[in-house]
C-alpha cells in the first residue's frame, strides 16, 4: 500500500489529474478495514457498508446521467432527419395508393 501512494505521489502532475487519484485512492483503501480492525466482523460490516455507498454512489451517477439524455431527447421534437423522413414516406405511401 505505500509503495502505491509513493507510485502515484512520484507522478508527474499533468499524470495525475484529480478524478484518477480520487478514483485510485478510494480503491486503494477499500480493503483498508480488512488490515485495521482485529475482529473479522467488524472488517466484513466495514466493507459491507464500503460496497453499500459504492452502489448508491454508482447508481444516482447513472440516474443522473439518464435522466440527462432523456431530458435532452424529449426536447427533439420535429428537428433532424425524423419528422423529414416520416413525412416524406407518408407522402410517398400516399401517392401509390392514390
């Protein structure tokens, strides 16, 4: 674990922007509470709880970034090639028909 944070303090800057170290460093010390505590218990509730924040971390980041997109979508209304190309197939379906 030391030779890692010297690994990575030893970086240039330009090498270590602040998401990477963040992201590196909280992978790092997940296993921390296995070497900490002496009780096994208390190691497994600690990672437990680690793994717990993880997921409701991960899954808003994803809900957040969906949301987003649909948001953008649902603002799509007539522009581009679709409502182009759905006119001008109705309008050739009409004309066969006709």
């Amino acid at each position: 674990m030391t030779a890692d944070l010297v690994a990575i303090a030893r970086r240039p800057r330009s090498r270590r922007p602040a998401g990477f170290c963040a992201t590196y460093l909280i992978s790092l010390f997940f296993v921390l509470p296995v070497f900490v505590f002496a009780s096994p218990y208390a190691a497994v509730g600690g990672m437990t709880a680690a793994h717990g924040l993880q997921y409701l971390v991960l899954v808003s980041n994803i809900s957040l970034i969906g949301g987003a997109a649909l948001n953008a979508a649902s603002h799509l209304h007539g522009a581009g090639h679709w409502g182009t190309s759905c006119s001008a197939a109705t309008s050739a379906r009409s004309w066969r028909t006709s």
